[in-house]
C-alpha cells in the first residue's frame, strides 16, 4: 500500500482456499486505507453471475464524478444505469464499432480514476474475483497497465479462491497477463499452524485456551480460521463452552463434539434456529449471495414483521449481514443482505432438495420477473434452476444482447452459448448463433466465428428471413476478409447475393452489396462490377431512407472511383466530399472518418499533399468527438507515414508519440497497435536504426501470423524486406518478399514491384527482374497516379541499366527524381538519386563518376537536412570511397 500510494501502481492478488481469510485480510486493508484518508471501493462477485461490470458499478455509485466530461459521463452510465437520475441531461455516446465502443468505455474508467487520484490514492477491491464476469476482468487488467504508466496512486486488489480457476477462464488470462507484464504481486493465504490456531482462539476468546481443546479445534479444521471461527460459535451456541463469571467454561473433552467439517459446522449452527428462521435463510440462498429485501419480501410467505425478526436473528447469529450502499441505491429505499460468507450461502442452498429448491426458484422467478424485468442474468439462472427451460432460454438470449452492447464479449459468449445448449426453436437459434458470431469475431476469434456463420445460414434460409441472410453472408464476407481470405470472402460474398436475387429489397441486402465491394476491391479490381454493387447498395439506401448507409456507401463509391486504375478522381471526390456532408449533417462522426480519410487517400495519389494532411486532421477531430481512440491512431499513423515521405521525421515523430500515448489508454494489441508499431518500425529506418526496425518488424509479422491478420503481416513483411534491403540481407528480404506477394493489391503496389527488382538485381537474377517488371507493366493501367508512375520509371531504369541501355536508364532516373521533387517527396527523391549515381558509378566513366558523386552530394544534403544522419554517414562513407 505504501508502495501504490506513492505513485507505484500495484496490483496485489489475494489467493486461497474457501474460508482461509482472503475476505477478512482485505477488509482490514480497507480499514487501513480508510484511516489514511484514501478513497476505498470495493465490488463483489457473486457464483449466481450479474450484469456485465456489475462490481465496477458498485465501485462508481457513490463516486463524484462532477469533473468528468459528458462522453465520459455517458459511458459510465451505460454501466451503472442508477447514476443517470444525478445526470439526466447527459445523452447516451453515439455508437462505434465494437472495439472502439469498448475502449470508449476503457478510457473513461481511466479519466474516472484519474479525476479520483487528483484528491486522494485509491485502493480498488474486486472480491471473489473468481466468480467476476469476463468484461470486468478485461477493464481492469486494462487500468492495471494504465496505472502504472501515469504513476497513479492506486493499489489493486483481487481476491480468489485458486480452486475455482479451472473453470475461471476469463481470471486465468488476467492473472496470467498481470503475472507475465510483471503488474502484479500475489499473496496465498495459507492454513494456520498449531501455535497461529491457538493464537486466533485467544483473541477469539480473549483469553488463554487449554492445550486439549486448542489439539481438539485444530485436528478437527486443520488451520482454516473459517472453520475455526464456525466450529466456536456452534460450540457456543450449543452450551458446551460457556461463561462461568468473568471467564470461559466448558466440561471435559470428552463431552465436546466437534464438528468434523466445515458444512457440518454450519448446519450444526443452523439447526439450532427456529424452524422459520431456517427457512427464511433457505429461501434467501436460493435469491443469491446478496438479495434484495422488498425482493425477498414479496416472495417469502412471511408478513412482513416476522420476516424482519427472522433476518434479526439471522443477523445476530452472524449469518447474514446488511450491505452498506452507495448514494444512488441509497436513494432507491431498498436494504440489501448478504450472508456473511460464500460457503454459508452454498451450504444453505444445496441443503435443499431438488424439488423444493426448483419450487422455490418458481416462487423467485415470479416476483422478480414483476419488480426487476430487466435483470435478464438473475432470471435466466433463476428459470434455469426452475426447469423452466424455455424461459431461461429467453432470458439468455436477452442477457447476451445486452453483453454484446456493452462489449462483455466474454460473457455475450457465455449466455448464448447456454441458449443453444437448451435447444430452442429455429429462431432462437439464429439469435443465439448470430450473437456468438459477434462476441467470437469481436474476440478476434476469426475461425470460431466463420463456423457460426456458415451454420446460421441454412437457418435463416430455413426461416425465410432474407434480411438476415444477407447481414450473416455480410458478417461471413468480412470475416475471411479480416483473416486475409480474400478469394472466399468473394466467394461468399457472391453467394450471398444470388441467394437474395430478386427478393425485395433490405438493408441487410445494401450491407452485403458493400461488403462484396470491399473484398473484390482487395483482390482483382474489376472497376464496373465494383462500382456496379455500390450503385446499388446507394440505391437500396436512399429508396429505404438508411442515412448511415447512405453516407458510407458515397464514401465507398466515391473512393474506388476516384483512386486507380479507375478513371474519374474528379467524380469520385466528388461523391467522397457528399459522403463527408452527409455524415457530418446527420451526427455520423464514424463515416465522416471513413470519408476523410479516403478523400485523403486520393489527394495523396493526385500528389496534393498538404490538402491530404487537411483531410486526415480532419478525420482525427471526428475520431476525437467520437472517442474513438483506435480510429485516431489509424489516421495518426498513416499521417506520420506522409510525413516521413515528405522528409519530415520530427514532426512524424510527434504523431507518434501522441499514437503511443492513445494505444496506452487502450492497450490495444490489434489493427491499431500493429499499425502504429509498423510506423514505428519504417521511423527506426529512416533514423537509420536499422537492426532495431528489422526486429521490431519482425515481430509483427510473428504476432500477425499467430492471429492469422494476413492483412497486416503482408505490410509488416513488406517494410521488412525494404529495411533487410538497407541492410545487405538479401537472402532473408526476398524470403519476404516472396510471403508477401499474395497479399498485396499489385496494381495498387508499386513500390512491392520496385523492391523486389532491385533484390533480384542484386542477386544477379535479370530475367526475375524482367519478369517482374513485365508483370508491372501488365497491371499499370493509363490512371495511375504521379507517384506510381515515377516508381514504374525507377523499375524500367533499373532492368534497362543492367541491360545497359545508359541512355533508356538515366531519362528514366531523372523523370522519377523530378517527379518526386515537384511533389515534395524528400524521401522518395533521395531514394531515387542513390539509385541513379549508383548506375553512374557502374558505368565508370569520369563524367559518370562524376555524375554519380553529384548526385550523392544532394543525395548527403537531403539526408541532413531530414535528420536522417545514420543515412547521412553511409553516403558520405560511400563517396570517400569513390575518391
């Protein structure tokens, strides 16, 4: 505590057997923590489940929270609904995709506690974290790395019985990640030892114990301070240690019965209550570890004046405990119970018989589907309990939508699931595969959920929901896109298409239209099929009033259009700068990013750019009211890219950094995180880092192979080549070359093709190198833009100089060097004058000798002047040795 209150963020995870003093040991760091003035919240977990975040909730409530933004404001609500009667002015967050949706809420947890920590250290306690719902966990593992990079003053604490864990999948992959980043500290609680046993009975006593009954209680609980403490009370309340004046009587141990377990412990206490208190505890355990009393009071058949002496005297005993709320359910009137120990709870609730405890769930279900109809979770385990499968089919299905919106992916996966083990009609089955589709894919889960997919179909064929037929060949499409499958995603994509041919029209139809589009534009550019589809989808759109499809669809249209081999950038920028309207009139922050960006794109090609920055600034502000951090590091990263091309490695520098503090907000490992590492990575390059780029790059193309994200291993792979290019490693560069091939939009590649000819040049291979370019020529359309053609130039020059064909080769260096100096490219300039003095230099003669240490000289002074000085000294290393 010491330690996380000084700026040194902790995590301290608390592990031990069930009634071994994980829950006592916290309190009393709470009690600590609370004497130092510190802010101290605690949520519980329970074995009967919750809604998603349910304990970081409880952490909330309570909290000021008058400092915080209204997204941030709005994101907490999302989660602790009782916080929305304090901010009724504060509008729920306009939706994101799933991933940025749930680093939204990420970020604002953080901005939560950092709005905490600016008045006091915070200690954070999830109890029984074993029993903690997937999203909750994730959160924050996700604060834990956030906490130690901003020095919070925070300390962590978890609780857990590691007897639990095997089925505690979501704990296991925390624990594992906290051990593993080294966030954490583990304390195991272990058994008391003969003289800590008799220590815990003096106390328990105050006073000195004798030696036969300290051998008798500890032979009997072996240490566990839980048993201990249930094996004294029932000893007491059954009469056989006693006060006799001031101290402690009892007679001879061979009048004392110890209990031999700990649930013979408890139900010896138990049976000593009348026979209503019994039953009131009996029915409480089947409501839960913590129920509700006007809850409980409409289920109990006890009026209401003896239900309250029987939780009296349940109190009194130790068995259950009043829960001390936060201000928001304060305010609701309803006290909350707990019993006061998870085994006492499950000791009560598996005493019943099978048939009195579903009768008893009946009885639950009834009241608690009239007062809560929204606690989906507690009536689906409730039904189930019940037998009511039917039901508790329905509730599931209820509880994993609502999982799904607020990014519980795990716990989405866990009701539907269930949903589908009780066997429902076709149309819950759908439901139930759909949205485990969706909580696997947005787990990056990509395999797992194509099989959904592909089973759902002939379910919605079967059901004639042809809407929904189209979404899941949509969702199918671009899974196999995502996994870099582009030739299925295709397939499927057509396939979907003519299942829907000539049925009315849908959004769902529109959606796969688009989907289609995007796959084909990854793989074979077939122009007036790709625009054909988004022509239609623009038309379904407008016909059924959809805005938000719409506004994509022109984004998407007025791209392909605008960029080649197509043939109308004027009319495609057009449609780019419609869709930017569109989106921007209706509030949708998320299309208006998809456009700018691709306007930006175009401008790019059209070598405009200042206008490209313009538009990919502008994108970052839509991301920036949005809260869409990932987003942000897309544009943040593909913006430091232009910089480098235009040879300013500072200010590329400074986008990256501002990219490395959003990916710590997140702790993204996807897309967003790949591709800010990449940039990185060609950054080390250009500052002449070469070793350290090649190995970072040569981790992503690891990590994106392992999570089958094609997409990014063939970037990261290509740069990877560029980098082993540098670094004489041709054997290794080409390897990747070769890797990356299939994965690459050819037309849309220029530099692949550029690369891999100067490796097989240096290689000696010329007619690779012919191959190669003639495979250039045949994909180069009359379209392409400036900085393609100026590539395609250096590739020409490059075969036609080892052809030696002088005359063909230098017009051809300078074209693309006067290409890429009228459009500010600095670096692709100083790229293309190496080449064209090292051809000099080949030619040997003194005026090309020359010619080529010219060259050089500008090629020295473009380097400096970038701040690129490790390239700086290889050129100057290279022209001492030309003389």
């Amino acid at each position: 505590w010491q330690i996380a209150i000084a700026g040194e963020s902790r995590v301290l995870l608390i592990s031990g057997e069930p009634g071994i003093g994980k829950t006592r040991f916290v309190r009393e760091l709470m009690v600590q923590a609370q004497f130092q003035r510190a802010s101290v919240l605690l949520g519980e977990c329970y074995a009967e489940g919750g809604v998603p975040y349910a304990p970081i909730a409880q952490m909330i409530q309570g909290t000021d929270l008058s400092g915080l933004s209204n997204t941030h404001l709005a994101e907490l609500i999302a989660i602790a609904p009782a916080l929305q009667a304090h901010f009724p002015d504060v509008l729920p967050n306009p939706p994101l995709e799933p991933q940025a949706n749930q680093q939204r809420l990420y970020d604002s947890v953080v901005e939560w506690c950092l709005a905490l920590n600016k008045k006091a250290p915070v200690l954070l306690v999830l109890d029984d974290a074993h029993w903690a719902d997937g999203g909750t966990l994730t959160l924050l593992r996700h604060l834990a790395r956030r906490a130690l990079r901003l020095r919070l003053r925070l300390l962590m604490t978890l609780t857990y019985r590691e007897v639990e864990l095997d089925e505690a999948r979501a704990l296991n992959d925390v624990l594992h990640d906290l051990n593993r980043e080294r966030l954490a500290t583990r304390l195991k609680l272990k058994r008391l030892d003969r003289d800590q046993t008799r220590d815990l009975l003096a106390v328990l006593f105050a006073e000195e114990i004798t030696p036969e009954l300290l051998d008798g209680i500890y032979r009997e609980t072996e240490g566990n301070p839980f048993f201990i403490e249930e094996v004294c009370k029932a000893l007491i309340e059954d009469g056989k240690i006693y006060r006799a004046g001031t101290r402690w009587g009892r007679p001879g141990m061979e009048e004392i019965d110890i209990p031999q377990s700990i649930k013979v412990a408890i139900q010896t206490r138990i049976a000593k209550l009348p026979n209503r208190v019994q039953d009131t505890l009996r029915l409480a355990a089947v409501l839960g570890r913590e129920f509700d009393f006007d809850v409980f009071r409409m289920v109990s058949e006890l009026d209401e004046e003896a239900l309250i002496r029987a939780l009296e005297q349940a109190e009194r005993a130790q068995l259950i405990q009043e829960v001390r709320q936060q201000a928001p359910e304060r305010a609701a009137g309803s006290p909350k119970f707990a019993f006061t120990h998870a085994l006492i709870h499950s000791n009560l609730h598996e005493s019943l018989s099978g048939i009195r405890r579903q009768r008893l769930h009946r009885q639950v279900v009834v009241t608690l589907a009239r007062m809560k109809p929204d606690a989906y979770e507690a009536l689906a385990y409730h039904h189930s309990q019940a037998g009511d499968f039917e039901l508790a089919r329905a509730y599931s299905l209820k509880a994993g939508e609502r999982a799904l919106a607020t990014y519980a992916n795990q716990e989405a996966e866990k009701h539907f699931r269930l949903a589908l083990e009780l066997n429902g009609p076709d149309a819950e089955k759908a439901q139930a595969l759909s949205g485990l589709g969706k909580a696997l894919y947005q787990q990056d889960r990509f395999v797992e959920a194509s099989e959904r997919w592909h089973e759902l179909i002939p379910l919605y064929r079967l059901l004639g929901d042809l809407d929904q037929l189209a979404r899941t060949y949509a969702w199918l499409s671009g899974t196999e896109r995502q996994r870099g499958n582009i030739v299925e995603a295709i397939r499927v994509g057509r396939e979907g298409l003519a299942a829907v041919a000539g049925q009315p029209v849908t959004v769902g139809l529109a959606t796969l239209l688009r989907e289609t589009s995007n796959a084909c534009t990854m793989h074979d550019h077939k122009t007036e099929e790709i625009a054909g589809f988004l022509y239609q989808a623009l038309s379904i759109s407008e016909e059924l009033g959809d805005v938000p499809g719409q506004a994509e669809t022109l984004a998407r249209l007025g791209y392909g259009l605008a960029l080649p081999p197509n043939p109308d950038p004027i009319e495609g920028t057009k449609l780019l700068e419609k869709a930017i309207r569109l989106a921007e009139g209706a509030g949708i922050h998320t299309t208006a990013d998809l456009a700018c960006n691709y306007l930006a794109q175009v401008e790019e090609d059209l070598v405009d750019f200042q206008a490209a920055i313009g538009h990919y600034q502008r994108a970052i502000q839509h991301c920036q009211k949005t809260g869409s951090t990932s987003r942000e590091i897309f544009s943040l990263s593909t913006l430091a890219g232009i910089y480098m091309r235009l040879g300013n490695l500072q200010e590329a520098d400074k986008l990256l950094e501002r990219g490395r503090y959003l990916l710590g907000l997140i702790d993204n490992t996807g897309p967003p995180a790949i591709l800010l590492r990449t940039a990185e990575a060609v950054l080390l390059h250009r500052q002449g880092e070469w070793a350290t780029a090649a190995q970072l790059l040569r981790d992503i193309v690891v990590e994106t192979q392992q999570k089958e994200n094609i997409n990014y291993f063939g970037i990261a792979a290509f740069f990877l080549a560029y980098v082993l290019l540098d670094m004489q490693a041709y054997g290794e560069g080409k390897q990747f070359l070769e890797q990356v091939r299939p994965f690459l939009g050819m037309a849309s590649s220029p530099e692949y093709f550029y690369t891999i000819i100067i490796f097989s040049l240096q290689q000696g291979n010329l007619d690779q190198a012919r191959d190669f370019l003639a495979r250039a020529r045949a994909l180069s359309g009359p379209n392409i833009g400036l900085t393609a053609q100026s590539f395609f130039l250096l590739e020409e020059a490059l075969v036609a100089a080892e052809e030696r064909r002088w005359p063909k080769a230098f017009e051809g260096f300078k074209t693309a060097a006067q290409n890429f100096a009228n459009a500010g490219l600095v670096w692709d300039l100083a790229q293309a004058q190496c080449v064209w003095a090292e051809a000099h230099l080949r030619r040997g003669k003194p005026k090309d000798i020359q010619a080529g240490r010219v060259l050089l000289g500008e090629v020295l002074a473009l380097y400096e002047k970038m701040g690129a000085i490790k390239h700086a000294e290889v050129v100057k290393e290279r022209l001492k040795a030309i003389g």
